[in-house]
C-alpha cells in the first residue's frame, strides 16, 4: 500500500510523525512515510528479498485491507463525534432536568456549583479529546492546517477548565468547605497543572514554527515525542478527575441510600461516567503505538 | 545506534514490534530492528543521502545520547519497582493500621470488605503493571522469556481480581446492599472483563506459539497490536476502578465531614489514590507510542 494515499489511518504513525512541517527540502530528514518508494535504487539483494515477500501477498488482499481500514477509520470518526458531543449534552441535560440549571448568584450557589461539571467535562473531555483525535486522524490536510486545529480547540477547553475551576472554588468559599481535600481534588489540580503546562509548549513551540521553522525543526521534533505522552496523559488524569467527581457528586447529592437504590438521577450520573469511560477507549484506542509496525511492513514492501 | 544493542529504551518499538518469536528464517518478514544493518547492500544513492545526514551528527553525541538513555531505563525501572510495591505495602498499612485488618468471618463483613482494595491495587495495578512493563522493557531477554514473565505476572493477577470481586459481593449480600449500581462498579465490570478477554486472547496465542510457531505467526502478529492497545485500555480502565473505589470508600467510611477535614486517614487515603496515578504515568509514559519516529532514525542512519 502506497504510504502517500489519502487514507489517514492505515499508517496510523506515532504522534511524533506527524510533526515535520512541510515543505521539507529532499535531502533534509524526512519521515519515511514522506519519501516516494525508492524501487529505481534498491540494491540486488534487497530486491530478491522484496521479490520473495511480494510472491506472497495477492493485489486483492490489499484492496480489501485498505477498504477495511477507511472503514475503521469512518467508525472512529462517527463514534468519537457522537460520544465527544453526548456525553458533553447528557451533562448539560442532567444539569437542567435534575439540578436547576446554571447560575452565578450568592442565594443559589449549588446553581453556580452546575458549572464545574459541564465545564471541566467540556475542557478535559469534549475539546481536549476532539483536539488529540484531530492530530491523530487528519492526514490529508496540511501539517500546518492540522496544528491550528489543535490549537484552537484547546484554546476552547483553556477558559472552560478556568472557568469551571473557578466556580468550584468559589462555591466552597460561600458554603464554607475546606478546598483541595479529596482525592478528586487533587488528581484534577495535577491534570490542570498538565494541561497547562503542555499548553504553553505547545503555544512555543508553534510561536517557534511561525518565526524560525527550519533552524528550530530539530528541536521542536525533539519535544513532539514528550508533548504527544504527556498529551495522553493528561487526558487520562482528565478522565479519571472527572469520574472521580461524578462518584463524589452522587454521594454527596443522592447519598449512599438513593444512589444504590438506583434513582433514575443516580442511572443518568453513572451513564454520563460510562460515557467518559468510552470517550477513553476511543481515544486511546485510536492513539495506539502501532505505527512503527506498520510503517515498517510499509518500508519492506513498498510496492 | 545499533538496534542490536542491549539497550532496551532506545530504539523503543511499539509493543506490537515485540512479539515475533527468535528464531525466524532470515527470508521471513522479521520486524526491522530485528535485522542487523545492512551497509554491504547499500546502493549507491542511498549511500549519498547517508553521507549527507552522517555529516551532520558526531560520535561523542550519539554515545552521550545512549549514556542518557540508559539513566532514563534505569530510572523508570527504579520508579516503576518503587511505586507499584509501594501501592500494594501503602494499602496493606491502612488496612491494618485503620480497618482492622483482614478476615472471611460473617461476625465482622468490614474484615472481609478489605480484602476488595487490596487484592484489586494488588491485581490491577500492582501485578498487571509490573507485567505490562517487564514486556515493555525486557530487551535482552528472548521473547519467549518475556512472554512467559507476562503470562506468569498476570496470572498472579488473576486470582486477585477474582477473590476481590467475590470478597465484595458476599459482602455486599450479607449486609442487603444492592450489587452494581454505582458508576465504581459499572467500571470495574468493565476493566474485569476486558482482563478476562485479554488474558484469554493472551493465554491462546501463546498455545498456538508452543503448538505451531511458524504456521501461525503471520495470525499471532495480527492479534498483538490488538491485544497491545486493549491491554493498556484495561489498565487504565483498573486505574479509573481503584481511584473511584477509593473516593467511594473514603465517603462510606469517614463521611464528607471527616473526609473534608483531612483527616490523617484521609490524607492516606488519598495518598494511596494519588500512587496509583503515579503508576498510571509512568507506565503509559514508558508504553507511548515513539517506536515508530525512533526506529525510521535507526533505519535512515544505520551506522
């Protein structure tokens, strides 16, 4: 299979991959997938290893594959679209049919409370996740194009997180409750921590493409491998922040008797925590490390 | 860098790269890194384009580079050994020095309830991180060592989540409390099963490799990128398990006032919490997906 197809998951590479910029010039280190087949500078024996393994494999063992794999890659697209979206709306709907809906006001601050669950959900879950499936998924824009992407739905989930953190915050102070005591509280404060940590290397070393990007290819390729982990990361310390605070949030609203009498409120919490959960397995389903496999059956049989 | 080093960081392939078992005829597909560099068989315009990205790196920078590595190996097996026992002796200290400590007897359930958090960190954390890191790192062994340390690590782990999961729910119905209905236990449902598929994934695999190696190896390859990506899922979803287990158990046993107190039970508590994240960094740290970036370095510059 040609590794310059249209098809964006078949050579599912490393997240590190994708970071090269182009135009590169031809002798510059490229990434293999970005190099033609070189079949014209094979060397004899190379080329009886190639004739050997292609001996083995039929024309229409690839079609089927590839057409598997743009199939795998139209699922993944619509169930993370679906799940990213719902879990944010099942929030926004519980919210409204069992908690009163939003507000910011001193007599009703459980109203203001409302926001720290949507918001963090919205940042940690919907954003951050649309935004780490985007720079998987997108192989036929321009590396630039995919990048600002990124960017912006991060800068989407950057106010959510504060806003929402807020909130939280200022609740506790008008109700009287101590801040940073739970283990929610602080698996969220190491995820915020992450995130913005991972946001201001991202914002250098994007400030650092626009101004210099050949002199400083080298070394923003060196922070691509540790900005990719440390996405990942964050994301599941998001995830298990948010689950976390859901268990807390049943507990503390239902009590332990009407949660584990199963009220609908208590099936519609757990749902919106499922959800995570699966928002979690697609994600790290589709930002899996196969891509150096692949890439390398890729590099042996490059017909 | 020589990919035959002994240095098991370096060239760090995805997990999928490890699983072709020694030894493979030379004409077979046998991943790259498995391959001695082939400098003999270079054409002559390959052997240009080496030149040209020789030139630009130095000796002492590549020996400085490997030095460096191998203090990040050494390091992350030290922290790894550290907090993945640490886990299991931190739980083990609580339930002795706050819950009384262990039991099977129907005069005290409590006894028995605290088998669950210790043989579930045990299980999910404890056994299955140590396996999922010695296959990650175990370079210098043969594969079928590395398999077999694996399989052993989860089977320990087996019989843990088992005893756990029927430790609380002979609990659960000698105290009349209803069976999953909290979002903890719709996880744990969820990462149980998973493990149990997995391991009967796992367990089959490796039967096929001692029944008919060769015949089945192209299907064995198949399954490994699958069983990789689910097998970080489960323990991350056993992650999300013990931190909402955790949350739950801190709210049932000290109640929100006590628990918002920080109490010295409290701050073990979350402690505990905060190790299993620990665990849960630096095992998806040392599983990210580079392998692909590095090993197309190694295959571009095979000096």
């Amino acid at each position: 299979m040609d590794s310059n197809s249209v098809s964006p998951m078949p050579e599912l590479a490393p997240i590190a991959e994708f970071d090269k910029s182009p135009p590169s010039p031809p002798n510059e280190e490229v990434p293999m997938d970005d190099l033609p087949p070189p079949p014209a500078t094979i060397s004899q024996a190379e080329g009886k290893k190639l004739k050997v393994q292609r001996s083995r494999s039929y024309d229409s063992e690839e079609h089927e594959r590839g057409a598997c794999e743009w199939c795998e890659y139209a699922l993944v697209i619509t169930l993370a679209t679906i799940l990213l979206i719902g879990v944010s709306a099942l929030t926004i709907f519980w919210t409204f049919f069992y908690r009163e809906g939003y507000g910011w006001a001193d007599d009703i601050p459980e109203k203001q409370f409302n926001l720290h669950p949507t918001l963090m959900i919205a940042g940690f879950i919907t954003f951050s996740g649309f935004s780490v499936l985007l720079y998987r998924i997108c192989r036929c824009f321009r590396r630039i194009y995919v990048k600002l992407l990124h960017a912006i739905f991060h800068a989407l989930a950057f106010p959510c997180i504060v806003i929402g953190f807020l909130a939280v915050l200022d609740f506790h102070n008008k109700k009287g409750i101590n801040n940073f005591y739970s283990l929610h509280s602080w698996i969220g404060f190491v995820a915020m921590g992450l995130f913005g940590l991972q946001y201001a290397v991202g914002f250098f070393s994007f400030l650092l493409l626009l101004i210099c990007n050949k002199g400083t290819a080298n070394f923003r390729a060196s922070l691509v491998p540790i900005h990719a982990a440390f996405g990942v990361l964050t994301f599941v310390l998001g995830v298990c922040a948010c689950l976390t605070g859901l268990t807390e949030k049943a507990l503390f609203t239902l009590g332990s008797e009407t949660y584990a009498s199963m009220s609908t409120e208590a099936i519609v919490i757990n749902a919106i925590g499922m959800s995570v959960v699966a928002v979690a397995i697609v994600v790290l389903y589709t930002v899996r490390g196969t891509g150096g496999y692949r890439l390398r059956k890729v590099a042996q049989n490059p017909s």
